[in-house]
C-alpha cells in the first residue's frame, strides 16, 4: 500500500545507510520507492535539508507530498526548505487536514531531536517486515502512515453541501414574494460560481489523480522487469491494489462532479433577474 514513511536515525551516516537499503529493497522488488529526502536538526533547533527531495520515477506528483512534510515538520524554516525544492504547492492540507495525520507529525517532530537525522520516502510495501528489520538494525525510529483520501473525501463533503444549499435556495426562490426574489437571485448566482471552481477543482484532482496512477503504475512495471517471479507476484498485486485504490477515489470525484453538475439551473427552472413572474 502507498504510504508515507520517516524513519529517524541517530546520526546522518546511519541514515544514508537506511536510504542505501531502501533502495536495495526496491531492487530486490520488495519494496517500490516513489520519493525520498534527508533531513537533519542541528543543536539550535534548527532543521536542515541534507538531501534534496528526489522526486523518483514518477516526478513532483509525488515528490510534492514529501516537501510537505518537510515543511510540517520544521515550521517557518521547514517551510521555506519546501518552497525551495518546490514540493509544497497543493499538498500541504493532504498532510494537515485530520487528527490522524497531525497525530503522525506530532509523533516525528518529537522523535526527530536536536543532532537526529530523518529519511523520509513515499513507498509502495506489501509487507511491513523488509523495511522494519533493515532500518530497525540501524537503531532507526520507523513511522508510517497511509496516504490518506483527505482530499477527495473533502471535495465529495463540499460539493454535497454546494448542491444542497442551491437546492434549498431554488425552492425558497420559488415561494418568495418578488421583494425578496433579487436577493435570492444573488445568493444563487455567488453559490454557483462557487459550484463552477469546485467544478473546475474536482475536473484537475481527476486528470491528477489519472496521471499519477499510470505514472507509478509504469514504475512498477519497470521494477518488474529485474525482479525474480516471486518478487514478481508482489509487483503484481501492488498494482493491483493501487488500481482498486485508484478506482475508489474516482467514485468519490465522480460522484461529486455529478452533485456539482445538477446543482446549476436546469434551462427554464427559474425566471431570470428582472423578467415578470407569472402565477
């Protein structure tokens, strides 16, 4: 499963020696490895990019998740670390949004201590076993997290909530005296251009969400090509997962473009502003 993983290690040697066996684990195809970054905090407090973040095969679609973190991870200085490798844009609230995620930062920041050196990287693991017994041998702290569907389960909850209020200010409009009918026109025509940017925000998650699954998907099927059949078969239900997970999160999308779409005004449901309304 996708999943975001930081792995804190005494010192900057042991943790290149963790990133060296990740990407052994990917070789071996045990593991896929999407994106990494080495960071450091240093006696002041102060975090330190030590390797930029390496987008991987499949580019900043991914890379940006992990600038994100990194930005969470280290405040204002943090933050500026991710502006600079340009990781943050659009994912920052993927990380920040629930207690499940701010329960993970807070648990990194409290492991990552003045002198400590974190490794983080986007994986693909069937299995927890591989990564654990290779970083836990170098005295590593190893968290985990899901990458999560805050995203598309926000945009499904916004686009309900967009065509309710469009559903109930129609049937106001239909029963108000002609005193409050402009007013309510306004209240539709604002809640509409709403509906038309989280059209337009939904329709670009899409594409996105598209174009990050055939880009890993490629990833893999590389991987596949120097792995050994066994390694193989694992290859294969990864992308097998990632195609259900991909399909899953589509529905969501799907379905709030759908809500979205019926929310504008069939032709000739209502009056337009200023023509006589006739009983």
């Amino acid at each position: 499963m996708n999943k975001m993983l930081v792995a804190v290690f005494e010192s900057e040697t042991t943790a290149y020696e963790g990133l060296s066996a990740l990407k052994n684990l990917h070789s071996n195809g045990d593991i896929t490895l999407y994106a990494t970054a080495v960071i450091s905090k240093n006696e002041k407090g102060e975090l330190n990019l030590e390797t930029a973040a390496d987008q991987g095969p499949i580019g900043t679609a991914t890379g940006m998740l992990t600038g994100s973190l990194i930005g969470l991870l280290g405040g204002p200085v943090g933050v500026a670390i991710g502006v600079f490798t340009g990781s943050l844009a659009g994912l920052m609230y993927d990380i920040s949004a629930d207690d499940v995620n701010t329960t993970f930062v807070e648990e990194v920041s409290n492991a990552l201590t003045k002198g400590k050196t974190a490794l983080i990287a986007e994986i693909d693991e069937s299995w927890t076993i591989p990564v654990d017994t290779r970083l836990e041998a170098l005295n590593a702290v190893v968290f985990r997290r899901l990458k999560s569907e805050v995203a598309e389960d926000q945009l499904a909850r916004e686009s309900a909530a967009i065509a309710a209020e469009l559903k109930t200010l129609k049937e106001e409009w239909k029963e108000a005296g002609e005193e409050r009918k402009a007013a309510i026109q306004s209240a539709i025509a604002k809640l509409q251009g709403k509906a038309k940017t989280m059209d337009e925000l939904v329709e670009r998650k899409l594409n996105e969400s598209k174009s990050q699954l055939e880009a890993k998907v490629n990833a893999l099927q590389e991987q596949m090509k120097d792995a050994r059949e066994r390694r193989k078969t694992r290859i294969e239900k990864r992308i097998g997962e990632m195609k259900e997970d991909y399909r899953a999160r589509t529905e969501k999308l799907k379905q709030a473009s759908k809500l979205i779409k019926e929310a504008f005004d069939p032709e000739g449901e209502m009056e337009k502003p200023g023509k006589a309304h006739t009983h």
